[in-house]
C-alpha cells in the first residue's frame, strides 16, 4: 500500500531565504506526483506536476525535482516571500490509478 | 473560467441528522472528485466519477455515505445519518479526465461540517 510522508510538518523562515520541502513515497511504481498549495479554508491548487519518466519541473521560483527509485521528491522555493505562507502538500498517483496525498507541510515566511 | 462550486461553505449540524453537499465542477470536466480532509491531513479521495460513473467508490463508507453524480455533471454527497468523526473538510474536485492521466485536479474551496 502506497504511503506519503512530509517532513517537516512545519516550516518557519525568514523572508528572502531559499527553502526545500520534502516527500517521501513507499512504492516506487507511480504515473506521476504533484505539488498543490492550500490556503487557510481555502481548496488545492495545482503548482507543478511531475510526470514518472521525468526528473524535475520550473515553473517561476518554484522547483520541483523527482527520485523514484529512492521515493523521494523535493520542493524548492527560491527568495521566499511572505506569500509564500501556505501548506504544501504532494499527491503521488498510483500505477493502480489511486491518489494519495501527504500530509502537507505548513510554511511560515516571516516578514 | 469558473472555477470548482461547492456549497454550502460551512455546516453544522447534530449527530444522526441528514446533510447534503453540492459540487458544480469547471465546465467541460468529465472528472469529478469528493475527498475528506481531516485536521492536519491531505485529502482521502472518497469517489470518483468518470461522466456519470462512479469508477471508484472503494473508500466511501456505503452505509451511511451516498452519491450521485445525474447527467454527469452537477453530483451530491450525501450522509444519512451523521456522526461525530464526520466533522471534516469536504472537498470536491474536477478534471478533464481521470483514469491515467495527466490532468491536473482542480479543487474547490470545500464545505466544513460540524457535527455536534
């Protein structure tokens, strides 16, 4: 059975500095894996989506690279900003056609 | 582009009481999503519907929980009765297509239930 984990569940930094957020997955066999951003109250939106046969994705300041064989994949976020405060969460798609998030990690930029 | 509608926002209600959900996904979208999020936890996809189909219903708890998804379009979930642990986010999501592939979910604002 497919597990995601993200550590830290919580992040605080201050504003300007470069951050990386991790996940990890237990079953190397995905299709792809995902970013989303979650405000406060607020539904998902999609940041970058990184298909299986691919390494990493840009999009802005945004970063997101992709290991399979070792089930990770890692966030990065250059020149933080306090917009930047949300929870990430990452979302593996099965090869079996599930979704399966993680549990998100909260981000604090500190003005 | 109209994004993913759900309504209500918010909810709250007694236990063992009725309460429906609606979700009106982004125009064109064949793909729709119900997931609950707990406090502090990703979403826990509950259905999925391709058009009309639901395709995926294996962590829906059929005995109190129901949907339909009539003219593959709008769709309501529904739980009959309600209890404590059902206090949640409940998120509704819509996509191009579902079954392997690469379209990207987009979710709507979701509707948080309380039940007292």
């Amino acid at each position: 059975k497919q597990e995601v984990t993200q550590i830290p569940a919580a992040l605080s930094v201050p504003e300007g500095e470069n951050l990386v957020l991790n996940c990890s997955f237990t079953d190397s066999a995905i299709y792809n894996l995902q970013w989303f951003r979650q405000d406060p109250g607020k539904g998902l939106t999609s940041l970058l989506l990184i298909q299986s046969s691919q390494r990493e994705q840009t999009s802005g300041r945004l970063n997101a690279s992709l290991d399979k064989s070792s089930g990770r994949s890692t966030l990065y976020i250059a020149a933080s900003q306090p917009g930047d405060s949300a929870t990430y969460l990452c979302a593996v798609k099965t090869s079996y056609d599930k979704v399966i998030f993680g549990p998100g990690t909260s981000l604090s930029v500190i003005p | 582009e109209a994004g993913v509608v759900q309504s209500p926002r918010y909810k709250i209600i007694e236990k063992k009481q009725p309460v429906a959900f609606w979700c009106n996904p982004i125009s064109g979208h064949n793909t729709l999503y119900w997931y609950l999020q707990n406090l502090g936890q990703g979403p826990e996809l509950l259905i999925r519907y391709e058009n009309e189909e639901a395709v995926d219903d294996s962590q829906l708890p059929k005995d109190r929980f129901s949907a339909e998804r009539l003219k593959g379009v709008d769709s309501t979930l529904k739980i009959q009765p309600a209890e404590l642990g059902d206090s949640a986010v409940y998120l509704c999501a819509s996509s191009r297509s579902g079954t392997y592939s690469t379209d990207t979910q987009y979710f709507g604002p979701g509707t948080r239930l309380t039940v007292l």
